[in-house]
C-alpha cells in the first residue's frame, strides 16, 4: 500500500452561453489533498486501486451572457477512485483503469444561483 499528499496549482476554463452570446469565466487557485491505494500483483498481473481527495478555493467571476451582471464561479473539492490491471513486461507495465470522479463548484449572480 501507499499513501501520501499532494498539492498543486489548477485552473479551469468555463463558457456559459444564451441562446443569443456566450462569455468565458477564468479561474484558479492552489490545490492540496491526500492520496491512496493499494497494488498487488500474480506473477506478471498487477491490480490495484487508489484513491484522492483534494480541497480548492478556486473563484473566479466574469459577465452573464446577454445581461450586466457579474457571474461568480468557486469549485471547493475533487475526488477520485480508480482500479487496474495491467501486465509486466519488463520494466514496462501497460494498464487499463476505470473510476470515477465527484466534485463540488458552484455559481451565482445577483439574480440567480446555479
């Protein structure tokens, strides 16, 4: 098994659109979490899994399509699970793997909250 943190600095590029424009919203922020799995292997067969939780703050704001009202963005987690297999070749292990993903972002405006 292994464990450990990690840290970072992410970013993310969003696009909201009407029927008539569409703006672009910039955001980022550093990002830090911990991570998680475990490998086993049968003779040149390795599975395994892991596992990664991470905590942002990203924020960003930019302009509601089609309106004068300022639209904020903020994306406050990330978490990750995944299994493999894959087989040795070597010093070579080529591998398929298969999770999921779940997170939490949100945006709002004066008017509304999406």
């Amino acid at each position: 098994g292994y464990a450990g943190f990690l840290g970072g600095y992410g970013g993310a590029h969003l696009q909201t659109k009407t029927a008539t424009a569409n703006k672009k919203l910039n955001a980022d922020s550093a990002l830090g979490g911990i991570y998680a799995g475990r490998n086993f292997v049968f003779g040149k067969v390795v599975v395994g899994f892991d596992g990664a939780a991470m905590l942002t703050d990203m924020k960003g704001t930019g302009a509601l399509p089609g309106t004068t009202d300022i639209l904020s963005y903020r994306n406050y987690y990330e978490t990750s699970f995944r299994g493999r297999a894959g087989y040795s070749l070597g010093r070579f292990l080529p591998y398929f793997a298969a999770g999921f993903s779940n997170g939490r972002s949100g945006a709002s405006s004066p008017k509304t909250s999406l």
